[in-house]
C-alpha cells in the first residue's frame, strides 16, 4: 500500500529547479505511457478465457472490479489494445506527447464506428489542436459525414433503449433511474438548467438539489398546471390538530400544508369528506386563478415576488397572502406571484410572506416569531 509519507517522498524527488506546472505535465505523459501498456496487456488478457475461471461474465467485468475502474474505463482500455497497433500515427503523437491517451482512446473509438473508411491522417490534426473533449465532438462530425445513416441508426437506437423506472421508498420518496438518447437528454437539460440557477444571495442548495427542484418545478409549473385528485378530510383541508393527512395519487399521504400549497394554484379535483369517511363534496375550487385575473396578476408581477428571485411569470404560481381555506379571497389585493422553490417555502417551509409598504413584499423566517404564538403561514 502507497502511504501518504511514499507519495510525499516520490514527490521529493522531483527536481526543485522544474516548474510544478512542467512537472504536471511530464507525469501526465508517464501515466499515458502506462495507460498505453495497460491497454495492451488488457487486450491480450481479453483474448482468454481466464476472467471465466474466476467466475466473471466478461474480461472487462474482470478488470472493472480487480482493476478497481468503471466498466466503461475498462471497456476503453481493451478496445485501445485491440487497435492501438493499428493507429501507428496517434500511438506516434502520443509518445512525443502530441496527444493524450484520451485523444487515442476517441481515436480508436471512431475508428471502431466507421470501419474501413477511417482515415486516421485527417483526424490526428484535430487530435493535435484541440482538448479530447472538443475533440470527441469533432469525431461526432467525422462519423456523420461518413457515414450519416449509421449515425441515424445510432440515434434511433438510443430512443429505442429510452428508459425511466419509478419506485417509492418507505418514506414515501421517489426513486428514479433511467437513461435517455442525446436529444431527448439536451431537451430535459435545455429545460431544467435555467431553472436550476440559483434565485438569489440566500440560495444555498447545491447543484443537485436545484436540478431536483428544477424537475419538479418543471413538471408543476408552466400555462397547464398540475391535474391532481386529493382526497382530504374537512379537517386536514383547514388543517386542524390531530387531522389525518391527505391522500394524492401516486404519492404517499400528503400534509395538509402540502395540499394548502397545491390548492393555491393548482387544478386539483378535491374529494372532501366528512365523519365516517362519508363524501360530502366532489369538484373543482372556484380559488383557481385563470382568465382576466391570472392575466392581470402576471401582468402586475412579472415574476416571482420573492425578495431577490427573478423566476418569470410563466414558471410561477398565484400565492393566496391570506389562503381562501381561511377565508382570503381571490382579488388581485390577496394575491402574489411566487416560484415554486419560493411558493414551497412559505407553506412547507413555514416562511411568512407579508406586504409591506408601497406592496413590497416582506419575508420572516420560521424561527422568527413576535409577540404570542401565531398561525403559521397561509
């Protein structure tokens, strides 16, 4: 085992008088070297039958796990020792350290996909000018232009292997894993990512917890709002003490500050019941803000009102200052716009959004109270 005290001593040994940055780069081409040979023996230990002796389904299995890498690092490795003999050039370029042995590895890659059109002396060019990652999209262009129904063919397969499996948790959360084809990933990405940006000073999620957000409030938000059936005693609707919680398809029950949240804005088909579980209503709200109103409010507020958030109005909903379940109207007075992160806080989160002078909005914080206990936030 390599201790910290080994790697310290091996770095001592450097010369003092060498730039760390011409250090950096001389054991870059080391390590390419040795990636080099690790190719090479990876291909001829893909040649036997040995990973079989040991029980793996495949060499690379094998080397994924021994080797301690990815499967696809693994994958790379045997398909560079396969070919690099083949690719005299690159293998050239890299041992003059032109190129990196990632720039190889796209190489090889290519020259797997297209076949015996490959024209290795028409890359290695753009191999020398550019990163391996811009170079992996030059490749793209390359594979296109040679073979453009292959590359379709790619493409159509990657829809055909589209995949998203849901599963709920104990807790009631969500598990999702999937995978999705180049386009219909950029399409999700296009959507998410100016959502994901962080909405002020005081946002302090990180960047996967805004791309979660994001999802959500991607399929929540928009003109055509959520169609959500809630099934909901009186008292959890006015969110009585010792009341149980809602029922929602596809979910857990739910709080009754989550339905307060979706009652705001969302068109949600309510089912109300009474003692004995006995239905005593089935319908739409009239607190749904659409038509002149919805117009009018959009038009007023622009965006989300949250102090510092500029989500725009197309990605916000109508937030009830004083929430119709407590008697507050539907009057443009009573009502703010507000993103979801933000709609989130003030009911979920037990924020408390108040309009101070001149209509500008006010933001306290749950652990912030004056004077005797109060309600928390409509």
């Amino acid at each position: 085992m390599l201790a910290t005290q080994d790697v310290c001593a091996i770095s001592a040994t450097d010369s003092t008088d060498e730039d760390l940055r011409e250090r950096l780069i001389r054991k870059r081409h080391v390590i390419d070297l040795m990636e080099l040979s690790f190719a090479q023996e990876a291909a001829e230990f893909a040649a036997t039958n040995e990973y079989d002796e040991d029980g793996f389904v495949s060499p690379i299995d094998w080397i994924r796990i021994n080797c301690h890498m990815t499967g696809p690092a693994a994958a790379d490795r045997v398909a560079v020792g396969q070919r690099f003999m083949e690719l005299e050039r690159t293998v050239e370029a890299r041992a003059y350290g032109q190129v990196g042995f990632a720039h190889l590895t796209v190489m090889v890659r290519t020259a797997d996909a297209i076949g015996t059109g490959f024209n290795e002396a028409a890359l290695l060019e753009k191999a020398r000018e550019n990163s391996p990652g811009k170079f992996h999209h030059i490749c793209r262009h390359y594979r296109h232009a040679a073979d453009p129904k292959g590359y379709a063919s790619e493409q159509a397969e990657q829809v055909e292997s589209r995949r998203l499996s849901l599963s709920t948790w104990e807790d009631g959360s969500l598990l999702l894993n999937g995978v999705l084809d180049s386009v219909g990933g950029a399409a999700l990405r296009t959507a998410l990512e100016p959502l994901a940006r962080k909405s002020g000073a005081h946002d302090d999620r990180d960047r996967e917890r805004r791309l979660a957000d994001a999802l959500v409030e991607l399929a929540s938000g928009g003109e055509q709002r959520a169609q959500i059936q809630v099934t909901s005693s009186l008292e959890t609707l006015l969110g009585l003490f010792g009341a149980p919680a809602a029922e929602m398809e596809f979910s857990l029950p739910v709080s009754s500050k989550t339905i307060e949240r979706l009652a705001c804005d969302c068109s949600i088909t309510r089912v109300l019941l009474g003692s004995e579980s006995t239905v005593i209503d089935v319908g739409r709200s009239k607190r749904v803000v659409s038509g002149p109103a919805g117009r009018a409010l959009r038009a007023r507020d622009g965006s989300c009102r949250w102090p510092g958030c500029d989500r725009p109005a197309s990605w916000s909903a109508a937030h009830h200052v004083v929430h119709w379940i407590h008697g507050g109207t539907t009057d443009l007075e009573n009502l703010v716009l507000l993103c979801h992160r933000h709609h989130w806080m003030v009911h979920e989160g037990n924020w408390q959004l108040v309009r101070g002078d001149e209509g500008r909005m006010l933001t306290i914080p749950p652990t912030v109270t004056f004077g005797p206990p109060a309600r928390g936030p409509d």
